[in-house]
C-alpha cells in the first residue's frame, strides 16, 4: 500500500496519485504534494484574535508594553502601518512613530 496522506478537505484516507495530483475519491478534492510540502514550510504568523497576518498590514497594539533597555512605553491602541514579518521569537519588523524601529511579538497586535 502507499503512503499518501490523507484528504486535506474531508481527511479520507483513500487518495490515489493522477500524474502530479492526489485526488480524493470521496469529496473529489484535487491538490498538488507539492503545494501541500510548501504550506506546511511556509509560517503563518496570527494576531491575537487569530486573523492571519501579512507584509504590509496594519495592526494596533492592545496592551501596554515596556521597551526592553529604555524607560519608553509602546501605549494600546499604537497603530503601526506597513509591519514586515520575520523569523523569530518577536516576529514583527516595524516603525513606530516617533520610537523608531522596533520588533514586536504577533501575540500582542490585532489586525485593523
């Protein structure tokens, strides 16, 4: 027996191989293995309410947090444009105004 993985859409475990396809006989649900290996490599990165988050978005701050190293305070309700995503623990790349550049856990924004 082969070891194809299940349907991602009704998690049947009876997929078979059409060419470069897995198709679900079930639901008829066609997907590529390859585009499968990329989503579970690429990272998603999600606000505190669970949106997903992308290069670009605008997101607020909702709490209070103490710049590590400076007496400074990023207030709630910051608004921060155009953030970056990045590898690591603080997985945010931004520019606040008028506190400059800063990295930010995903945990404490919400998408706008």
């Amino acid at each position: 027996m082969s070891n194809l993985p299940n349907c991602p859409k009704c998690n049947s475990e009876y997929t078979y191989e059409d060419g470069l396809l897995l198709i679900c006989p079930e639901c008829a649900h066609e997907w590529s293995l390859e585009a499968e290996e990329q989503e579970e490599n690429a990272k998603v990165v999600r606000d505190a309410n669970g949106n997903i988050l992308n290069d670009g978005d605008t997101v607020t701050v909702i709490k209070d947090l103490k710049v590590k190293g400076s007496s400074l305070v990023v207030k709630q309700g910051t608004k921060v444009k155009n953030i970056r995503l990045i590898d690591g623990d603080h997985d945010i790349d931004c520019k606040i105004d008028s506190l400059g550049a800063m990295k930010l856990k995903s945990e404490f924004v919400k998408k706008i």
